[in-house]
C-alpha cells in the first residue's frame, strides 16, 4: 500500500450559483484543477491558503482537528466548494490548514461521490462502476 493521489476540480460554489442566475459568465467561475492525496482518516476536504485564495473564498467558522501526527492545528471552515472528479461532483466546507503541504480529500466527499481507494492499484474508483450512486438515509 502506499500514497494514493488523484486530481479533483474545485470551484467556488458562490460563483457557480452566480453563473446559474445568469450574473456572471462562465470565465469568471473561480476554479482550480490540483492533485490531492485520498485520505479516508480526514473527515472532510483539507485545502491550504494557495487554494484558499486561488478560490477567493472567506473564512466563515472554526473546526477543532487533530491530526495524525497529535498535532492541534488552527482549523478554519470555508465556504462551499464544488468538488468534481471525472463524472461526479459534490459540495463541502472545506477545512483550511493554511501551511498544509498537501490537499487531502477525506472521506465525507469520497463517500458522498461514490468513491473508494484500490489501494493495490494506488487510484480512486467508483464503489458502483461508472455510475454515482447517492443514498438516502
């Protein structure tokens, strides 16, 4: 088993809303395309201060977090991201870790888009082939 990494699109969920009412172009969504490690111990998305701004996106709570290493870091709660991989998509707070060397995508947004790690291939994959499967609790 080793690092599982993939690339994901975010894009500021203000934006997209904004280009659905018609008051902004297509442009001006704020998007990035980055590589992210697939981290089924994170809770939730994990983004750095570069995509942060990247997104233009305010800080607007707190979260407590522990990370694997004991560490109690400062951990602010953004607003929304759209996050989309391949043919699927959701949308999360994002937890900011200002000096994060990497971009994790935890678990919430791995279950909520049908996705799961093939450790032995070290890639994501959909849990139901192709097809996103949603369920309803």
């Amino acid at each position: 088993m080793g690092t599982t990494y993939d690339e994901i699109t975010l894009k500021n969920t203000g934006d997209v809303e904004m280009k659905a009412r018609g008051l902004i172009k297509e442009s001006e969504v704020r998007q990035t395309t980055i590589q992210v490690v697939a981290d089924t111990g994170a809770d939730t998305l994990i983004i750095n201060e570069a995509v942060r701004a990247a997104l233009g996106l305010r800080v607007v709570g707190l979260a407590e977090a522990w990370l694997a290493d004991g560490a109690n870091p400062d951990c602010k709660v953004t607003e929304p991201v759209d996050v989309h991989w391949k043919e699927r998509s959701m949308t999360c707070r994002p937890w900011l870790i200002a000096n994060a060397p990497e971009v994790l995508l935890g678990a919430i947004p791995l279950e909520d888009m049908d996705i799961t790690v093939d450790c032995k291939r070290q890639q994501l994959v959909g849990k139901h082939g192709d097809k996103q499967v949603r369920y309803i609790r």
